[in-house]
C-alpha cells in the first residue's frame, strides 16, 4: 500500500495534458461499452429534426427509429430533452451529410452525443486540474 505523500507525488508529477488524454481515453472506453438506448437516441433525432427541418418536431425521425423518450403534444412527437443540446451539436449532422456518412448511424450517435460533449469534459478537467490539484 502506498503513502499518501507518494500518492501526492504522482498527482503532482502528472501535466494537464496527461489528464486531458486520461479523461478522453475514459470516455471513449466506456462510451464504446454501452449501447445506443432511448436516451442517446431521443437526443440525435432532436438532433437530425433541429438539421434537417429547423424544427423540434420528431414525428418523421420516428418512423425509421422509435424511442420511449418522446412527448405527444398537440399532435406532435417531441423530444423530451432540452433543444439547446440539439441545436448545439446540429451541425454534426450536416458534416456527416456533406461527407456522405449515414446519418442513422451508431457511430455517428456515439460521435455527436457522447465524445464531443466528452472532449470538452476532458478540458475542462484538464483545465481543472491545472489550476487546483497541481497545489492539493
């Protein structure tokens, strides 16, 4: 079992670098573990509504995938996760579109829902790291 005062050394001795790549590699490993479910999916066919129709309105994405995570009003299907997300990561689509990469695609899910908002994640740890740890 190791000291404390050697525990704290190595936290010292790591760089905010290191602790983005260990971030972003966590990410990646356990985003590649679990599968696309009802959540990730409600958020990327916000996603491909707010793209393609500049609207919250899923009922056309709905028909090549269901997901439980939806909401029925005035005779609408709804995401029921907030827009900003969608509207933010929106441009993804358009990218994986230009570039010919199907868009109802699982690793394009895994790309706009989990790894970008994952690299920011990663530097704000990294960022986090360098101005409070390094002096824990």
């Amino acid at each position: 079992m190791q000291s404390a005062g050697k525990i704290k050394a190595k936290i010292n001795n790591l760089n905010y670098r290191q602790v983005f790549i260990i971030c972003l590699a966590a990410i990646i490993i356990f985003s590649t573990l679990s599968p696309v479910g009802p959540n990730d999916l409600s958020r990327y066919l916000n996603i491909v509504s707010i793209a393609k129709k500049g609207s919250l309105i899923i009922d056309e994405e709905l028909q090549k995938f269901d997901t439980m995570d939806k909401l029925f009003i005035n005779g609408h299907f709804y995401s029921d996760k907030p827009p900003l997300f969608a509207i933010t990561f929106s441009p993804v689509y358009y990218a994986a579109k230009l570039l010919n990469i199907p868009v109802y695609n699982k690793y394009l899910y895994k790309f706009s829902i989990i790894l970008i908002p994952g690299i920011f994640f990663a530097f704000a740890m990294s960022l986090f790291y360098k101005e409070y740890a390094v002096n824990f």
